[in-house]
C-alpha cells in the first residue's frame, strides 16, 4: 500500500525518524518543516496522507487543518504533538483531523496508525456494489456513506471525519444503544491519549447540526449510564 506522503515537522531529527520509516515501508515521503509550506505542498501535490505536527512557526498545526477542512479537502490528517492535556486533543479532533500522536511515541504506533488511516480511505474510494455501501436512512436524517455526505430533510449537513464515522455507526443500527468506548472504537480504535469525552464531544457538535433543539434533542438520545442512540422522532411514543 504504497502512498504519497507529506510530513510537516520542524523538528529536524523527528522529520528524519518519521521519513525513514514511511520510506521503509514503501512510501514517497516530503518533508517540509513549517505550516505554510505543509498547505502549500498540500495544494500542489494533493498527497494520500498528511502527518502533522501541531507546534510549528509560521502557521501551527490546528491552523493548517482549519484551512484545509475549509477547502473542502478530505485527504486524512495524523496530528503530532507535544500537548497532552485533553481539550488540546479535542481540538484537533474537532477542527477535522483523523488521529493524533501525544509524543514520545513509538514508531511502530505511528506505523499502524498510518496503515489504518490509509486502508480506511481506499475503501472509501474504491468503488462497490450499492448493496455493500447503502443510504442510511433514520426518519428525516440521512447518511450517504460512499458520498460522504449527510442531510437532514432537505438541508444538508457539515460534519468533520469523526462526527461522520460516529453518526454512520448510529445510523446503520437506529435504536441499538452504542457505548461511548463502542464509538471510540468506530474513531481510531484503542488510543491510550483520548478519553470516552471525544465522543461526548463530537455528539454534542452533531446535535448542533440535526436536531431542531440541540438542548433537547429528539433524534441523537442519552442513555443514562450507557451511551448514545440514533432513532427517528416521528416514531417516538408521545408523552403523557
């Protein structure tokens, strides 16, 4: 599984580690050691994977995925930092980005981690019958998979990677109640730096973008004590 990869990393002796061992594993790596540069490279060879590091001059790292985000560009994003504190990781996660690194870490990780990212978006752009890829649909929401795309009635809806990944999981199965590690499995798998809050924090940003009352939502439900469901308002048993 051979890529195109940019690594945007000041650190000189980090961007080295990280270029020698994507290289190892067959990929074509860019090494640029600032944010502008990271956009710019990003712009002109539109690679498969960016890494990211988030403490860089000219332009962080948070930045550079805000800017990439608001052009519309999808291709995956795994942030490297030094900041460990949660709000910082939520951020990231927030902003659009699809993984991210607290450093040290291990280069056999950062290995795995790139192979998950690369492997999930081939299959999203490899075609496949309708049959294995269906619209979701839970009353007025829908989910369109292949399309990456969301709409509730006939307005559309703009989510970030892992909002999308949590509300086609929630869709896929309407009424099953999915526990908040369940969903942080569906977001990157087991990460020891990210707590069951990333997903209370993307449902709390998705409830801003379905539901007419986001305070009191009627399609993204609490499960006290459990987690989370998706379930369609118009079948929901009128209150005495």
């Amino acid at each position: 599984m051979c890529a195109d990869v940019i690594v945007a990393e000041d650190d000189e002796k980090q961007a080295e580690l990280v270029r020698r061992y994507l290289e190892r594993e067959g990929h074509a790596v860019r090494v640029v050691g600032d944010g502008l540069a990271a956009l710019d490279a990003v712009r002109h060879q539109e690679p498969d994977l960016l890494v990211l590091d988030v403490m860089m001059p000219r332009a962080d790292g948070l930045d550079v995925v805000r800017v990439l985000r608001s052009e519309n560009r999808e291709l995956p994003v795994l942030m490297l930092t030094a900041r460990s504190t949660e709000d910082d990781l939520l951020l990231g996660l927030d902003l659009g980005a699809d993984d991210y690194m607290t450093k040290p870490y291990s280069p056999r990780e950062l290995m795995a981690r790139v192979r998950t990212l690369l492997r999930r978006t081939r299959r999203a752009a490899s075609p496949e019958p309708v049959a294995e890829d269906p619209v979701l649909r839970v009353g007025a929401l829908v989910v369109d998979p292949a399309r990456h795309l969301v709409s509730v009635g006939d307005g559309a809806v703009e989510c970030t990677p892992g909002e999308f990944r949590i509300l086609a999981a929630l869709a896929a199965e309407p009424d099953r109640v999915f526990g908040r590690q369940r969903l942080l499995e569906e977001l990157h798998g087991f990460d020891r730096y990210i707590s069951a809050r990333t997903v209370d924090v993307h449902v709390m940003n998705l409830r801003k973008k379905i539901e007419r009352a986001p305070r009191r939502p009627e399609r993204l439900l609490t499960v006290f004590g459990v987690g989370y469901k998706l379930t369609d308002p118009a079948k929901a048993t009128p209150r005495a």
